[in-house]
C-alpha cells in the first residue's frame, strides 16, 4: 500500500489531525491523570509534573483515576454539552484538587490538597477519520448530591 508524500491530501491530514490530538492529549494525562494520588500528593506531583510554569499556580485538578476510565467519558461514558461543547461524567471521580499555600513567598511551590468525589466536566477531541475522541482540557469537576 504506497501513501502519497505530505503537502497536501488526505492521508497527510489524517497523520496530521492524529499528532496533534495525541499531542494534546498526552499533556492532558501528564497535567490530570494520576491514578491512586491522595490529597497529601500535590506538592510533589505538582513538581514531578512541571505543572507550574514560571510561577505557582494557584489551584489545579488531578483526577485519581485510572486513564481508561476518564478517556471513556469522552466515548460513552459522558453527557455532551451542546451549550459549551464540552462533556461531563455520568459517573463521580475521585478527584484531588491541589491550592497553593500562599505564605511561602520564595522557594518551591508549595500545595495543600483535598479529596473529593465529583463529577468531571473536559473537553474532548475527536479525529474523525479513525473515530478516536480524547480528553484534552479539564474544565472543572462538579460534586452532585444524591438525596
């Protein structure tokens, strides 16, 4: 089976769509995805991960899950927002959300973490070609009450 060279045609767009969406949704799970983390986990994650840029964020969002289980939310396992094009869990995750303690001022980011259960709202890519749709933007997790 010969592929024609890339500049323009639709198996270069194809290679191309593909790069991009796995590109961005392997820095989604490098940022979000961390399987089994507990909220005593934010400072050295946060640094593991080089989530901080060239200051401390102030709050971010892990979910402490297994990937396949969020990836899921964007194929069947979600609700899609038409409003916001975005997609929520029809599931609660276990989520751990990391704030940055303010009073060290210089040294390293510093976080304090909380554990919560909470449904999650991301944004989803799809490449349609091959029919693959992947998280790529965590928006926020939204905690339902059952009663």
């Amino acid at each position: 089976m010969g592929f024609k060279k890339c500049g323009t045609g639709a198996i270069c767009g194809l290679l191309h769509d593909l790069l991009v969406l796995e590109e961005d949704y392997e820095l989604f799970k490098r940022q979000h995805i961390a399987e089994g983390m507990d909220a005593t986990a934010c400072t050295s994650e946060m640094k593991r991960r080089t989530i901080n840029n060239k200051s401390c964020k102030e709050k971010h969002t892990f979910i402490a899950e297994k990937e396949e289980d969020v990836v899921a939310v964007c194929r069947d396992q979600g609700e899609y927002m038409s409003e916001n094009h975005l997609t929520r869990s029809e599931r609660d995750f276990e989520v751990v959300v990391c704030k940055h303690m303010k009073k060290a001022k210089k040294g390293p980011c510093q976080y304090t973490g909380q554990q919560r259960t909470a449904r999650i709202v991301m944004k989803c890519k799809t490449c349609h070609d091959i029919l693959t749709t992947l998280p790529v933007h965590y928006e926020k997790d939204v905690v339902t009450f059952e009663g």
